[in-house]
C-alpha cells in the first residue's frame, strides 16, 4: 500500500493531476513508497512480524515501530519465555540460552507527516521533470551554454534524492549487539531513535 495518496501529490504540484498523470501517479506512489520503505527499515503501516533472535544480556529490541503488542515470546521448543517490555520496542528481562521467536504487531493507522512529504514529493518531481531528462537525457550543451540533470532526476521513474535518503535514514535504528538470526529485515541489529513515533 502507497504511503501517500494522489491528493498529496496534487497538492504538492498545487493543481489537479489528468487522467494519464493519475495512472503514472498511482503506480509512482507504490514505487516510492517501497523505496522508502526499503531505506528506512521501517514499514510505517500497521502489520505483524515474525522474528527469531538471541537477545543479548536480557534485552531486545525490536526493529519495526512503534510497537502496538507484544503477541508472543517462545523458545525454539514452542515455550512460552518470561520478558518485560518497555511499551515501546525494547524487551527486557529476557534470560534464555536458546533463540526466541517473537511475534508482535507494529505500525501506525497515521503515516509520518515527513514520510508522506517525501513519498508525494518524489512523484510530483518525477512528473514534472523536463521532458529531456523524461528521456534519459542527463546533459545537453548548445554554444557555450550547458544544462545538467542530477542523476536522480534523469528518467521516467521515482528516485530518492540525497535530501530524501537524509529523512529515511533518520527513521533507521541506530547499532547495537543484539543478534537476529531471522526475519524482517535487519531487525534488532540497531536501536531506535523515538523522535519520530509517537509511541
């Protein structure tokens, strides 16, 4: 599902897309949404996540936020393993010699502000980009004059820009040592920062 919606992205271009903008429109806004997801580590909408994972002296924490349940925390033979949570991504008090699956629910009903920002804002770019660089033309010399396309604007299709990567990565969890042996992603390798969840 796209992290933002066509009238996100008309209100960024500040008029109303045509019939053929608003079919390239629909599939842009998947196309960014995936690629910020795939940035950013973060899914942003609410869904359930099976992971495996060895915590590390007792703790855990989750990759996907913000964390709504905690479903359940079970060794590898199926039972059941004592664990306090922080009500936000962290388990504590997690004392085990074996890997632990863990399933729990995450995201939010209200995507990011920021997040729809960049995701509409990727696909109003790509369709207003000039129709030389539309064609994959990235620099064009007439006299002495010469006119350059950043390599992200080059091309019918959504790219993030380096401003943008800035904003997904800042959704990215910072290291730390706990180890994951499966799952979503790069799940518990990293810590995360609450600025930008409300949770």
């Amino acid at each position: 599902m796209a992290l933002a919606t066509i009238a996100d992205v008309e209100a960024r271009l500040g008029r109303e897309l045509t019939t053929a903008e608003e079919a390239k429109a629909t599939a842009w806004l998947e196309d960014a949404s995936a690629l910020f997801v795939n940035r950013s580590e973060q899914q942003f909408e609410v869904g359930e996540s099976t992971v495996r994972v060895f915590p590390k002296d007792g703790v855990v924490r989750l990759l996907q936020r913000p964390v709504i349940e905690i479903i359940s925390v079970e060794d590898i033979n199926g039972v059941p393993v004592d664990y306090t949570w922080d009500g936000f991504q962290t388990l504590f008090d997690v004392y085990t010699s074996t890997p632990l699956k863990i399933v729990y629910e995450h995201g939010s009903a209200t995507i990011p502000e920021p997040v729809v920002a960049v995701v509409a804002g990727m696909v109003a770019r790509t369709l207003s980009i000039a129709p030389d660089a539309a064609s994959g033309i990235t620099k064009q010399t007439t006299g002495p004059f010469s006119q350059e396309y950043a390599s992200w604007a080059v091309g019918s299709q959504v790219m993030l820009s380096p401003a943008e990567q800035a904003v997904a990565d800042s959704y990215r969890q910072k290291h730390i040592g706990t180890a994951s042996l499966m799952g979503n992603g790069k799940f518990t390798h990293y810590r995360g920062d609450a600025t930008h969840f409300g949770r």
